[in-house]
C-alpha cells in the first residue's frame, strides 16, 4: 500500500516497505527459494565447463564451494537492509546512487536479468523441445534466417515463456509456493540422474579416471582464478538484489540461516552431480555431453527420459521466476512507478529476454563462463562493494525510509544523483574493460598488459574492492549527513 508522506513518483504498492505483519518468510521458505534457484542446467554446467579448463573433478568443485562461500558474504550483507527496512533492491540503491541515480545501475542489473531470463527459457524450451521430439518424433530442422533455430525449437521456447509469464502475473506469493514444491522433487531427480551414470559407467573411479591430472601450478592458478570469479558472478546478481526477498523474512536469523542451508550445499551438490554425469558420458557414449538434456535424450528409456525432461523444465521456471523476474520488475517498476508496476516490469523482462536471442549466448561454454558470466561480474561487483560501505561503513545500518521514497529528501544529493556513488561505480569498471575487450575480440592481446588480462579473470573482486574504496573516499570529500543508529 501507499505510505503517507510518500512522492507517488517514487512508489507504488510494489517497491513501498513490506510491512512488519506481511514479513512471513521463514527459514525454510529462503532455504527452498534457493534450492529452487540453484537447481538448474546453467548450476550442471558450469563445473563440467571448469573441467573443460584443465581443473580436476574435485577443483572444479572445490571452486565452485568456495565461490559459493564468497558470495554468501555479500548476499546476507546486502539482505540486512532488505529484512529490517522492507525495502526493495532499487529503493535501497537510493541511499548510495540518489533517487534518480539508482535507476541507472538499477536497469544494468535488469538488463542482466533479462539475458538470464532468456536463457533460461531457451533452456526449458529445449527440454520440451526433446520431449516431444522423442515421444512424438515432432521436429522441424529447418532454420529460421536471422535467429539461427528451427521453428519447432522457436515454438517450444515461445510455450515455455508463456508459462514463465502466468507466473509473472500470479505475483509474489506464487514464487514462493513454486519454490517450496519444486525444490526437493528437483534434487530427487538430479540424485537419480547421477545414480543412472554411475551404474551404466561402472562406478566413480571409471567416471573420475580422465579428470584426475592435475594442471602445473603455473597454469592452474588463471583457470582457477576466472572459475572463481565465473562462480561468485553466477550470483552477483541476487547478491544485489536479495532485498528483493528477505523484504519478506520474518527476521534476520532466517534471512541469514536460509540462505546458509539453501546456496552453498545445494550449488556443490548439483554441480557435482554434473560433473559426474558428463565424466560418465565420456565412459558410456564416448564423448563429453555436458548438456544434460542430450544425456537424457541417450538413455535409452522414453518415458524415464520424459519424467527427467519434465522435471528439468520444472527446475528451470523455478530458478527463472525467482532469479530473472523478481529484480528486473522492480528494477523497471522503480524507473517510473506510477506508470509501471511489478507485472508490467515483469512483461518488459520477458520481451527483452526474447530480442536477447539467448540461445546464442549459450551456444559456447567457455563464452559462456569468460565473457557472459566474468563480463557482467565486472559491472555488478562496484555495485556490491558501494552498496555494502555505504550501508555498513558509512550509515552503519540506519537508513530513514520514508525519505527514500521522497524526491526532495535527503537522498536526492545533485539533481537526484549521487555523484559520489556514480563516479566511484564508472572508475571502479574501468580496470576490468581492456580485458573484457580482449576476451571479446575488441583488442588484440598482444597490445595488452598481462596486469589487466588478471584483473579481469577476477572482475569482481576487482570492482567490489575498488568501488567500495573509492566511494567511502568521495564520501570522505563530500561527506553527507548520517543519523545515529
């Protein structure tokens, strides 16, 4: 509802505080909410790519447990204010970026999202795709000119948007009972998937045999390094946006505890299970399939293929409601909240992540970890560090509501701007873009010092550092006034 005293430009029912009385979330409801959104192809995948980098099977994992472990740290931070105040993701950017300012780094978030959202469609389009084709023998294989896929595949990735989209306009309360059903039928069918493997492999030391040299350490260090940094970019946009959700949780201890049992165990667990489902395609097919949903296709059993196929659609559309929607309609609502609200920010998301044409942002696993997942990882991280030193070092903790959502408050800063927030944000990116470029084709290598191919293999630590450093420096230069917690 509307808060008295509130600028109707700056809010809506959408992105005002959650009341006390509607924070209902409990720690289980946060466990299964990231259950729900880690179980998916792009979490199977992303290990068995490591592989592909020259890492063993228990580096690839160990890589991604720590990258879990790190960016737990700014996830529950930046879920604190979400939890106390009520506040969404693009509300509490107000307090560092200024009233006007936050929709800028608001929208390079949702943008983020809108990709995510479109390959994750593409992703539960394909697995519908191979379900008909196997039970049906339904296909189309001529390409449509300019998208590059046939229309059958074009049809099916258009069914599962629809679905994505009755979800967006059932609202809130329908992402938490998605996530609450799905999460252990998901794991269930990841578990029996592995189990399938290892019988047709005969066993781990038969599926482990080909990933168990180590690199020299000369050349362990950068795959290990970009995997790092790939792993804590996989979720450097909810590390942001988690105000999105703990604004729910009944209290910090389940915001925090939630999480701790949902992200880490479940991102290694899933991961590992791709990892042994793609050493085990090595052994049986004789080829590295690490696309789960040809897996499937091979098993040999059309209705256990099915069932499989289905409950990896079904894994998809929980990790894309919750991860890929969720933010970018706030993100979008917060641009102009009277005029657009959480499911009109939602039908925006879902349009740009068709014109995105995902299935070209997956089509190379490599791409997929060195230029999409480390490239956006260089943007979001200076956000994350600004975000935590103005939230903790700063205002230690007190942020006053209501003049967030006022226009001419004491967030408005220059014109609406914090130039301090945006100036600390351009700076620390900056760094990380000669490497980006090189990844990209942009720059030739050979004109490259090797100090900025490093910087961006750890494109998010690199910005959270830096951004976090130099806005408490501007800050320190144009101080603002901070009340009392």
């Amino acid at each position: 509802m509307q808060t008295a005293g509130h600028d109707e430009s700056l809010s809506n029912p959408d992105i005002a505080p959650v009341p006390p009385e509607a924070r209902t979330w409990t720690m289980r409801d946060i466990a299964a909410l990231w259950v729900g959104m880690a179980v998916c192809i792009p979490t199977y995948t992303i290990a068995s790519s490591l592989l592909g980098g020259g890492l063993t099977w228990w580096q690839a994992v160990l890589t991604v447990f720590l990258g879990n472990l790190i960016v737990l740290v700014p996830m529950t931070l930046n879920a604190h204010p979400g939890t106390a105040y009520g506040i969404p993701f693009p509300v509490l950017l107000r307090a560092s970026f200024g009233v006007r300012g936050a929709n800028i780094t608001a929208i390079l978030r949702g943008i983020v999202a809108c990709g995510w959202f479109g390959i994750q469609t593409w992703i539960g389009g394909a697995a519908i795709h191979s379900t008909l084709g196997m039970m049906l023998g339904w296909g189309s294989p001529e390409a449509i000119p300019l998208l590059g896929i046939s229309v059958s595949q074009f049809a099916c990735f258009m069914a599962f948007w629809g679905v994505n989209v009755f979800f967006i306009w059932k609202g809130m309360e329908s992402v938490k009972w998605l996530e609450v059903i799905s999460a252990p039928f998901l794991l269930l069918t990841g578990l029996a998937l592995m189990i399938w493997a290892l019988v047709r492999a005969g066993g781990f030391d038969a599926v482990f045999a080909a990933s168990s040299k180590a690199l020299p350490m000369a050349e362990f260090l950068p795959v290990f390094g970009a995997g790092l940094t790939a792993m804590v970019g996989f979720w450097a946009t909810l590390s942001l946006n988690i105000p999105d959700f703990s604004r729910y949780a009944r209290s910090q201890k389940d915001q925090v505890l939630g999480q701790v049992i949902g992200l880490p165990p479940t991102m290694t667990l899933f991961s590992f299970i791709g990892i042994v489902v793609t050493g085990a395609t090595v052994v049986i097919f004789g080829e590295a399939i690490w696309d789960p949903v040809e897996v499937i296709q091979r098993t040999g059993s059309k209705v256990l293929s099915a069932i499989a196929l289905i409950a990896l659609a079904v894994a998809t559309l929980s990790t894309n409601i919750a991860a890929n929607v969720v933010s970018p309609a706030n993100d979008f609502a917060n641009l102009a909240p009277r005029h657009i609200s959480f499911r009109s920010g939602g039908m925006i998301t879902a349009v740009i992540g068709i014109v995105m044409m995902p299935w070209k942002l997956v089509a190379d696993p490599r791409g997929y970890i060195f230029t999409w997942l480390i490239g956006y990882s260089a943007l979001l991280g200076p956000i994350a560090g600004i975000m935590i030193a103005d939230y903790y070092l700063l205002r230690r903790k007190h942020l006053d509501v209501d003049e967030l959502y006022r226009r001419e408050g004491i967030y408005r800063y220059t014109g609406g701007f914090s130039l301090a927030g945006l100036g600390a944000f351009l700076l620390a990116v900056l760094p990380n873009l000669p490497g980006f470029l090189v990844q990209t084709g942009g720059l030739d290598a050979a004109g490259v010092p090797d100090l900025f191919e490093f910087l961006y293999r750890q494109a998010w630590f690199t910005g959270f550092l830096l951004g976090a450093a130099l806005y408490l420096l501007f800050r320190k230069i144009a101080p603002v006034a901070v009340k009392a917690g």
